[in-house]
C-alpha cells in the first residue's frame, strides 16, 4: 500500500513517519520548499521527542518533494494534514485543504481515497467531495475516489507515541470500500488493542471539534474553580486531585494556569462557535470556555502588577516560551502576549526554554528580548520571575541557589510547578494559581501572614 500525505507538519510528518514505522512506503508533500530541502537532508523542520531517529530508522520508506502531482499518482491513499488556521472571523481558513481537493482532482488516476486528517469543521467532506467531482469531470476522466475524515487526536510532546498507540481511530465514510481500506490500513495498530470508531463523515468531523472543546471546557473549568479557591483559601492543586480520582471526572487537564494556548485548543473551540452560528445555534458554554480562558491570561498580569505595579526598569525572568512542554510549537502561546506587554510597560525581559528559543526569535521578531543558555542565567539578578511553561527541568531546580542569584523574590508560578511552602522556605514571595499554604514553618527571618487565605497574601521577607 503507497501512502501519500499532503502536509509535513506537526500533524503530517509524524503521521508520515509513523505510517512509514508501520511498513508502508510513503510520500509527504509540502508546498514549503525549505521544509521538503530539510527533510530530504536528514534535518527534521519540528522538536518532536523521537521523530529523528524514527525518520531515520525509516528512511528507505519515506520520500519528500514539492510535487504534489507526483504524490498523488503514487499513493493509493491521499492524506490532507495541512494546516487550517483561524481567519479573520475566528472560523476555519479552508483554504489549503480545498487547494489540495482540488490538486487531488487534477492529478488522480484511479481508485483512490482522499482522507482528511486536518481538523475540519462538520460538512467539508461534502465540500472537498464537490471540488474533486467538478476536477475529475471537467478533465473527462473516469477516476473513482471516496472521501474518509480521520481526524488526528496526537499531543504535541507526544505525538508518536499517540500515533502509534492511539486511544481510539475514529474512521468517517460513507464506503463501505473506504472503511475497509482504513480498518485494514490501521490494523498494525488496531491489532493490539487500538478500537476504531466507525461513523459517517460529518460525525467523525464533529468528534474532533467535540473533543477539542471538552479538553479546552476542562481547563477553563478548573481555572474558574482556581480563581474562587483564591478568594477562599482552597488549594486548587488539592481540589483537582479530590475530583479528577473520581473516575467520571478523570485527573487530566485540570491543572489550572495561566489559560490554554497553541495551535489547536484556541482556534478549534472558537471555529466551532462560530459554525454553530451558521446553524443559528449558540454555543452558550463553549462562549463561557473562551471568556474565561481569555481572563485567565489577564489574570497574571493583575497578580503582577500587585505585587510590582511599576515594572518600569524592572528585570524579569521568564521559565518557558513554548505553549506546553515538549515541543517547540509557539503558535497561541501565552508567553507571547505576557513577554510583549511587560516589555510594552517598560520591563527588561530575559527568557530561557529548553527548545523552542529558535522559533520564539520569529515570534518576538520587534521585541528587544534576552535569550539566556539556561533557567539560572535568566533568573540572575532578576526582580521577578515567572514561569510559563511546565518543563520538566525547572521543577528540579534548586530553589535556595535560585533565590540566591535573583535580585529580588517574587516567584510567580503560572503553571503551578513549585510546592508554596518549599518555595516560601527558600526565601520566595510565592505567587502561583489558586494555591494555598498548607503549613507554615516557623523559623525567624521567615513572616508569614496565616490568616490571610491566599498565597498571594502570604509575605516573605527576603534573607
Ligand atoms: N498540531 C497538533 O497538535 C494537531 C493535533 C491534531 C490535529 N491538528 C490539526 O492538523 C492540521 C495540521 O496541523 P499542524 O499542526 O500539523 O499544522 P502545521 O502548520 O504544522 O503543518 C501544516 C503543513 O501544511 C503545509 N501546507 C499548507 N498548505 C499546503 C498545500 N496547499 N499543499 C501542501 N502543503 C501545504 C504547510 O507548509 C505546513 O508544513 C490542522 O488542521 C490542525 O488543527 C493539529
């Protein structure tokens, strides 16, 4: 079976790779010339823990070009993964994917399937089925296709490994052919245990939006109760822990923070409020999902600014670019709109991220930003410093040296990643996200305030 993917990016290329890890012999298409020249040099465009050594491991199997028409005479089946981001309406810019129906159209010479895997909103199936039909006439040619939506659910961070072991393949046609094609297609990954779930295009198209907005309704959610905790001396971190054993309710994304980011949650959630829109239909808590995560973000500069109002000639340290951990996606990412407002209000910003510093230098291309070699050089003689993003490496760090090379105290912990009563301990005026103090050591150059409920009250005196 050849195998034709449109689309080498996050999505594409592991998708790609992974296909290739499962035996077949694939084509991944871009219309990015630089991207195709990496990959066909060995050099992988995107951070994706184990994507090198697996494009290696799979190098006889994986070819890279520019020449769309060239990939869809070899594959048999035709992947979509290009990219569908917002447009000025907050709805899905189709556009790419209807470029490629209609280079499918153009260039198809057979029986073939044209499969979506770009997450798209309910009814372009029928659209990328008209586009192709209306190419296949007008050339006069007797191609037969059929239209499958296999929408993707990977994590950046860990994207093979959700390919390869997925939760579940969700597979929408309305062919017979095409789904057993599909099912056998998956079966070395279905074979151990993987389930697919079979249902017609326009509800394969749903799940993906449905599941997108659930994960972003579950973070604002817990947000929303992080917020209240603060008011009333709950610890949100216990609160997430005493519900999410619960297994209706499951422990995962309700870790609360400074708001969800990057290229999925942000664009999915407000694309389907406004295909809702189409249908007159309003999509009430999905609206209530997007108002507070858009809070959220504000959140931290009023924590900011109570502590430091004037951040005028201050030097702050920033943990983090990238919009989660393990991977450098900086697309949506908070750290963008917080960096350039403190720099806006007169702030000396210095940034460490373990990789995505590379692709942060384009999104900060005006922004007059100190890049350091790791998370110490950054904190060195910073007032404040802030965590953005949850790495693994700045949970380990030692909190005493920390305070030792900062100028000032403030810890503000947007990812909630340090414990308030060992950063307090080592000298911080801890700020995190609906934390609250569960102990307090009494010890003479420590002053705490303990009838005040929230962490933010909680006053260190620096040694
Ligand atoms: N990134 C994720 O974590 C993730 C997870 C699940 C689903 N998705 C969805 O998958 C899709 C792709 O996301 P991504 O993050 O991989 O995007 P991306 O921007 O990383 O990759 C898209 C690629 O498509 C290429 N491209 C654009 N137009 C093209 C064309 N006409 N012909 C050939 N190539 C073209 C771009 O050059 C780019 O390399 C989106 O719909 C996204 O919502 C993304």
């Amino acid at each position: 079976m050849h195998i034709t993917v449109i689309g080498t990016g996050y999505v594409g290329l592991v998708s790609a790779v992974c296909f290739a890890e499962m035996g077949y012999e694939v084509m991944g298409i871009d219309i990015c010339d630089k991207k195709i020249a990496q990959l066909n040099n060995g050099e992988v465009p995107i951070y994706e823990p184990g994507l090198e050594d697996l494009i290696k491991k799979n190098k006889s199997r994986l070819k890279f070009t520019t020449n769309i028409q060239k990939g869809i005479e070899f594959g048999d089946i035709i992947f979509s993964a290009v990219g569908t981001p917002p447009d000025k309406d907050h709805k899905a810019d189709l556009s790419a994917v209807k470029a490629v129906a209609k280079s499918f159209g153009e260039s198809t010479n057979g029986y073939k399937i044209f499969v979506n895997k770009s997450t798209v909103p309910v009814g372009t199936g029928e659209i990328c089925k008209k586009i192709i039909q209306n190419e296949v006439d007008r050339r006069g040619v007797n191609a037969e296709f059929d239209i499958v939506s296999n929408p993707e659910f990977l994590r950046e961070g860990a994207a093979i490994k959700d390919t390869l072991n997925p939760d579940r393949i969700v597979v929408g046609t309305e062919s017979k052919r095409a789904e057993e094609f599909m099912i056998k297609l998956y079966r070395p990954i279905t074979r151990t245990g993987s389930p697919v779930v079979n249902t017609n295009i326009k509800t394969a198209e749903m799940i993906k939006y449905a599941a997108n907005s659930f994960l972003a309704t579950k973070i604002s959610f817990i947000n929303e109760i992080a917020n209240f905790c603060e008011k009333t001396g709950a610890d949100v971190t216990q609160v997430a822990r005493g519900i999410g054993l619960d297994k209706r309710i499951g422990s995962r994304f309700l870790h609360a923070g400074i708001g969800y980011g990057g290229s999925c949650f942000p664009k999915d959630v407000r694309a389907l409020i406004q295909k809702g829109k189409e249908f007159s239909f309003d999509f009430k808590i999905l609206q209530a999902v997007v108002d507070v995560n858009d809070r959220q973000k504000e959140r931290i500069f009023e924590k900011l600014h109570s502590h430091i109002p004037n951040l005028e000639g201050k030097t702050i340290a920033v943990w983090g670019l990238a919009f989660k951990p393990r991977t450098d996606d900086m697309r949506d990412a908070p750290s963008i709109r917080i960096v350039k407002r403190m720099q806006a209000e007169g702030a000396k910003v210095k940034a460490f991220d373990p990789v995505s510093m590379k692709v942060a230098k384009g999104s900060f291309a005006n922004v007059n930003l100190v890049y350091t070699k790791n998370a110490m050089d950054a904190a060195k003689d910073a007032d404040a410093l802030l965590v953005l993003t949850e790495w693994d490496e700045f949970r380990t760090v030692d909190l005493n040296e920390l305070n030792r090379v900062m100028r000032g105290n403030y810890l503000f912990d947007g990812r909630n990643i340090f414990e308030p009563e060992e950063a307090i301990s080592a000298g911080f005026n801890y700020v995190g996200i609906g934390r609250a103090v569960k102990r307090v050591e009494s010890s003479s150059n420590i002053k705490v305030k303990i009838n005040k409920p929230a962490v933010e009250e909680v006053i260190r005196i620096k040694k």
